[in-house]
C-alpha cells in the first residue's frame, strides 16, 4: 500500500468536538483497511485566503496533518467521505515523499555565503539565463528602446 500524506483544515470548535472530528476522519481511514503512520497538528492558524464551505465563511482553521498507509482504490473514496464532514473546511490527498538526506557540514555553514557551492550552481544559472542587452557595437545606429 502506498503512502499518502492528507491535510485537514478543520473549523474552530470546542476541544472535545475537535476531537471528535479528528477521530471520525481517522476511523474513515481505518474502515478502509488503512493504518495512520503519523499524526501532526500544525496549530489554530490564519488562511492565506478566505474559504467558503456550507455558505459559511472561514478565515481560520486549525490544521493537522494525517500520513497513512491505503490503497490507491480508496484514496478518492476517502476523500469524498471526507469531505462530507461539516466540520472539515477543506481536505487535500497527497502521495508522501520521502524526503531525501543531505549532508551539511559546519565548516560549510560558516563559510562566507559566496563561496557556497549551492550558491556558486545558483549564480552560473543565472548567468546563463541573462538576455543580451543593446550595446552599440550590434550594428544599430540607434537604441530601438529609447522613448
């Protein structure tokens, strides 16, 4: 089974009613067979726009995080089921990535922020990037972007 990562944005309530919801949208997960690796709560935060649900706006919500284990079938079933309940604003499914180990020294760390090798790759993308400006050797007589 693989693993997905979903992002509940729950309405402000009460802490037994917000428990309540957690616990329905985890038992959602467990009636399909699925089990929960990880579950993170991110806090009571502000949203970055406003968003309507049952004709009721929110600006609010708090937010907690559910990495679980399922089959591909269910995923979309999960989350219609999800989605049905009042007290969820918003829910979003996602595959879970892994994320990938870097090393980091501390000798790397204090050296000045130009002699970074990850800044030294930014810097020559850059410069390949960069469009040729008007210079007056390019066979014009005039600047053609003068107003």
């Amino acid at each position: 089974m693989p693993t997905y990562e979903m992002i509940l944005l729950v309405r402000q309530m009460a802490k037994p009613q917000f428990k309540a919801a957690v616990k329905r949208s985890a038992e959602h997960i467990f009636d399909r067979g699925g089990f929960i690796r990880k579950i993170d709560y991110l806090g009571f935060n502000k949203l970055a726009y406003k968003i309507s649900k049952s004709a009721m706006p929110y600006r609010e919500a708090e937010q907690i995080i559910f990495n679980f284990d399922v089959s591909a079938q269910v995923k979309d079933d999960l989350m219609e089921e999800v989605d049905l309940d009042i007290d969820i604003i918003r829910c979003k499914i996602f595959p879970y990535e892994v994320p990938k180990p870097f090393e980091c020294t501390l000798e790397q760390e204090l050296q000045p922020v130009s002699y970074r090798e990850d800044v030294k790759k930014l810097l020559e993308l850059q410069e390949k990037s960069k469009k040729k400006r008007w210079l007056p050797n390019m066979g014009i007589e005039y600047y053609p972007f003068q107003r």
